[in-house]
C-alpha cells in the first residue's frame, strides 16, 4: 500500500465543504461532514487553509470493540432534532459518510494503514459496529421525513488502498449497509432515494460488484436534485455514478447489485 498523506484526506468535492446547493427546495443535514466521527469520539480543528481535520484519539485495536452507537449518541441525536424541526415545504436530504471513511477519521493514517495488514480482525469488527450506527440513523432520519440519502465514502481511495484492500476493507462494507438500508426502504414502502457518490459507485463498478442503467431521462436538464425528488416519488432506489452536487442534469443512473 502506499503511505498515505494528510492532503488526501482532505479530498472531499466542494460541494461537501460548502454544503450550498442550488435548489432552494432542498435542506440538507448535517451541515459539515464528520457528524459520525464526532458521535464516535474525534475531535476535530480547522487548518489555517480553513479544513476541518479530526483530531485522532484511536491508539489501541482493542478500542475498536468497544465503539458507541453511533445512532445513540449526541451529534447524530442533534442532527435528528433539526431534521424533525425542518421546513415542511423544503425536501430533507441526508449526508453519510461510509464505514470506511468513519473509522479512517478515528485513527492516524499511518497507524490505521499498519492496522489494515495486521489488526484485520479488530478493523472488520469496528466496521460492523459503525455500519450498524449508520444503518439505525439512515432508519431513524427517514422515518422523520427525509427523502435523499447521500453516501458518499470519500476517505476509500482505491489509488491508496489497492483493489485487494479496497474490496474488503471499504468496498464490502459500504455494499453491505446499502443493501441493509435497501432492505429496510423496501419494508417501509417508496419516496426515499439513496445517491452513492461516483467515487464509490464507478469503482464498485469497475470490480463488478454493481451494474447500472439509465431509470430516469429528461429532455431538458433540470436540477438534478429535482431529478432525484422525482427519482424518489416513482420508487427508484438506489442511483450513482454522477455527483450529488451536479447543477443539472438530464438522466438519472440506475444502480444495482450484482
């Protein structure tokens, strides 16, 4: 694996450290995006370039079997409590990060790259617990009303990881807790959409491990989270492959498991 750096830990898209959107109708929720990692202990501070960087406090594997719920805790409890508080003529949209990049924010990057060859257990462990956080707050937030989830993994570099290390360290995990909330919308009927952000939908492409097709088209661009909200009302599941930040846009992708 190649060392990794603190830069590219700063790879988010400039819609996630902005958190503007041109849609007026959208809310989106949290506004920054280490709400996971602070539900599980980080502390984060802001660089003199203005990026907010989680300040490490995961030392020991053994730290990684006693993670909180990540749905129980006061962040994401926060986040909850302004989403029920919402504007009820705007359509509440929802940004998670995945397994991967949660405990990536937990630990060193050098320590936690040392852990993925030789502390496997403890890391496939502290991933299960964090995926069923997620999994409860997704449940949670839709159940107050939000119609997009946003899941982005932004931290799973597969230039970093390698394609080995990617498939089951990051890969694996995210597919697991998609199908998990797949599974949970399908219990519950239609009007949620889940947006898997084109850094993790094209390479799980790429592997095999999803298929796509276009599900919805337009004549004419249009915003492409008002593509989305309408995705959401006609019962479309699970899209990708574009960026949620996209101004517009004249077709919706179609995910889907292999």
């Amino acid at each position: 694996m190649n060392p990794i750096r603190q830069k590219d830990l700063n790879a988010y898209c400039a819609g996630h450290l902005q958190n503007r959107w041109d849609d007026p109708g959208i809310a989106a929720y949290p506004e920054g995006f280490f709400t996971e990692a602070l539900a599980l202990g980080a502390a984060c501070s802001q660089t003199p370039q203005g990026f907010i960087t989680p300040q490490y406090g995961y030392t020991h594997p053994a730290q990684l079997s006693d993670l909180p719920q990540i749905a129980e805790t006061t962040p994401v409890r926060d986040v909850l409590t302004a989403i029920q508080k919402k504007d009820p003529e705007k359509t509440a949209l929802l940004k998670v990060n995945g397994p991967y990049s949660v405990l990536a924010s937990l630990v060193e990057p050098k320590l936690f790259y040392r852990w993925l060859g030789k502390e496997q257990a403890a890391v496939r462990q502290g991933l299960e617990t964090i995926s069923a956080g997620i999994r409860a707050y997704i449940q949670e937030a839709f159940a107050l009303g939000v119609q997009i989830l946003s899941l982005a993994d932004p931290y799973a570099n597969v230039g970093l990881l390698g394609e080995k290390h990617y498939r089951v360290f990051a890969g694996a995990p995210l597919i697991r807790l998609v199908q998990g909330v797949l599974q949970d919308n399908r219990q519950t009927g239609v009007g949620r959409i889940i947006h898997l952000c084109p850094h993790n939908s094209l390479p799980l492409e790429q592997f095999g491990l999803l298929q796509s097709e276009t599900v919805l088209a337009t004549a004419s661009p249009a915003s492409y989270t008002l593509l989305l909200i309408d995705g959401a009302a006609k019962g479309i599941p699970l899209v990708g492959h574009r960026c949620i930040y996209s101004r517009a846009a004249t077709e919706l992708i179609g995910l889907a498991f292999v």
